[in-house]
C-alpha cells in the first residue's frame, strides 16, 4: 500500500481530514495547501506550535498601515470589543468551514478601509468579493454597528464609540492575523490563535467533520 497522495511512500500518519493514512512528506508538503486540515490534527497542532516558535516580525512592508499608531492602553481600553469581533470570527468559522486565516484577513481589512473613510466623513464601502469573506465581513460589521448602540444608549452620546476607534481596533486584529499565519492557502493558525485565547462557550457548536469520502 503506498500513500493515496504521492502513490510512492509508504502511508503512515492518519489524516484525520482525509479519512486515511498519508505519508510523512506529504503530510508536511500539503498540509493546509491541497488538504483542508482539522483544527484538532496532532500533527497541525505541532506544526503550528512549531512555527509560533519560529516565526518571525512582520516586515515593514508586510505591517497593515504601518502609519496609524496606538497605543496599548487604547486597546485595552476597548477590549471588550476586541473580544466580540474575535467571537464573531470563531462562530463564523463554524458556520463556514471553508473560511481560513486569508479570508479574515480579507474581511479586516475591507472593513478597516470601510471606517477609516468613515472617519473622515467619508462613505465608501467595499466588500470582498469572495462568498466567505463578504459574509465573515457583515457579520463582524452587525456586531460592532450592535455594540454602538448599545454604548450610545449607556452614555447618551453617539460618538462614543468612533469610526476611528473602530478602525484602531480592526487594524490591531489585522495585525495579529497576519503576524500568525503562515500564509498557506487553507491556513488556519490565526483562528487557532484566536480560539486559544477566546474560547466559545461550551454550549457553542464543535467543528464538523471534513472527511474527503472517495
């Protein structure tokens, strides 16, 4: 028997996204690129454990808006919003499997451009174009127009909380995102990230099986 993948290497590591054994190489070589892994995979999870270790800064030129600045205590200030549009990312991710980190990425960063012109005074809206992307987009777009709302209502100003702070905040995220990905195709490590540090409830739906039938 030789691996379903390559036809060539013995197949030894169960691929819990496939429904078989591969092989060692082929694991490594397509993983998150031709095979859409499982978050809970031992071996992604080292992978990903691996590279967090390894991995390197951003460069200059690969930091989202390296001219907007802030400073920690802004985010901390405003972390309750942070933690729901991390919320809304995860139970987006469940509804649509095929939503990986280049699609968050996508989302964020529409939607920063979408308030930062806001701020301005400015409406200019331009979702992506991807089906996943578009929705993860609206979703994250409803909750913070909810979390205006209900900040307007327990202040009594509706400036409270700004298109420019909205802004910050999309920027922050999409800075980690794209800090801890690692930009293959069907990359999950940034929802990984996010799911280790803002767990969902335990009555929240579970990852569904992604078993590839032959």
């Amino acid at each position: 028997m030789a691996c379903p993948i390559c036809e060539k290497r013995p197949p030894k590591r169960f691929c819990p996204a496939k429904g078989e054994k591969i092989c060692s190489i082929c694991c490594g070589k397509e993983r998150e690129v031709t095979i859409d892994c499982l978050s809970d995979c031992s071996y992604l999870i080292a992978a990903h454990r691996h590279e967090a270790e390894h991995r390197k800064p951003l460069s200059s030129q690969d930091f989202p808006y390296r001219d907007i600045a802030f400073s920690p205590d802004f985010v901390n200030e405003h972390w309750p919003v942070v933690r729901n549009i991390a919320g809304v990312i995860l139970s987006c991710q469940i509804q649509n499997q095929d939503l990986h980190d280049d699609g968050v990425s996508t989302a964020l960063e529409s939607l920063a451009e979408t308030y930062r012109t806001l701020g301005a005074g400015i409406y200019y809206e331009r979702p992506p174009d991807a089906r996943v992307a578009r929705t993860l987009y609206g979703q994250i777009d409803e909750s913070v127009q909810h979390l205006r709302k209900q900040a307007a209502e327990q202040t009594g100003f509706s400036s409270s909380l700004k298109e420019s702070d909205i802004f910050r905040l999309l920027v922050f995220l999409l800075r980690i995102c794209r800090q801890e990905t690692n930009g293959r195709p069907r990359s999950r490590a940034f929802l990984g990230f996010l799911r280790s540090r803002f767990p969902l409830p335990e009555s929240a739906p579970k990852e569904m099986s992604r078993i590839i039938m032959p």
